[in-house]
C-alpha cells in the first residue's frame, strides 16, 4: 500500500513539474523603452543597444511597410523583423526582444526627428 501511495505522489509531483516548467514567464530585459533613448543622448558616450534586450509596449502594428513587419514602440521607435515566422502581439501588449542591428533616418519632417529602426529577434512572448 505505501508503495503505491509513493508512486502516486511521485507522479502527481511530476506532473505538476512538467505544467509549471512549461509556463513561459517573461525574462527580465536589459533596457526599457525609455532606456533607448537615453543611450542616444548621452554625450561622447557611444554605447549600442545592439545585443541587448529590450521591453517596449506595442503602440501600432504596420505589417507590410518596405523592411518587413514593424512593431512601433513609440514615437520614432521602430521594431521590424523580416522573418516570415515573426511574433503577432496586439496593440498594448508588452513585448521583449533581442536586438540584432540598428539603423537610423530622418523621417522627412519638419522637426528633424530621427527614428530608429531596430532588426530583432522575439524573446518574449517567444514564436
């Protein structure tokens, strides 16, 4: 009888491992949004994001423009991917990336605004 009492908690305790091991919790970013912009402000400092990962908050989704899918995070703050198998978050969602390479250009107003475009690789939620 103990024998199969064991057994049975062994297997309800291993059942309940595997469910919560498979519970995805978001990881812990190396930068926020507003991280971002303060790594461009920084006078005589030329640090890169690139390499780092990132939370932003979807703002708007436009998911054919010229460089593939982009995710806007904020003004002038663009997150394209060109991968067919890209993340699909909704608008408010918060998301986490990995960010491979970065570009920037002037977005033809008034202002002299630049944006930045930044390749990405999804690690949260994950594809």
């Amino acid at each position: 009888m103990k024998k199969r009492m064991l057994g049975f908690v062994g297997v309800v305790l291993l059942g309940l491992l595997f469910v919560l091991g498979g519970c995805q919790s978001k990881p812990k970013a190396d930068l926020s949004e507003d991280q971002l912009w303060t790594m461009e402000d920084a006078p005589g400092e030329h640090k890169s994001p690139v390499g780092k990962t990132v939370a932003v908050t979807v703002k708007k989704i436009e998911p054919d423009t010229d460089e593939g899918y982009d995710i806007i995070a904020g003004k002038g703050l663009h997150f394209v991917s060109t991968e067919k198998n890209h993340i699909t978050p909704k608008v408010g969602d918060e998301i986490v990336v990995k960010i491979l390479n970065v570009s920037v250009y002037n977005n033809n107003d008034d202002d002299g605004n630049y944006n930045y475009r930044f390749h990405y690789k999804p690690v949260y939620p994950a594809k």
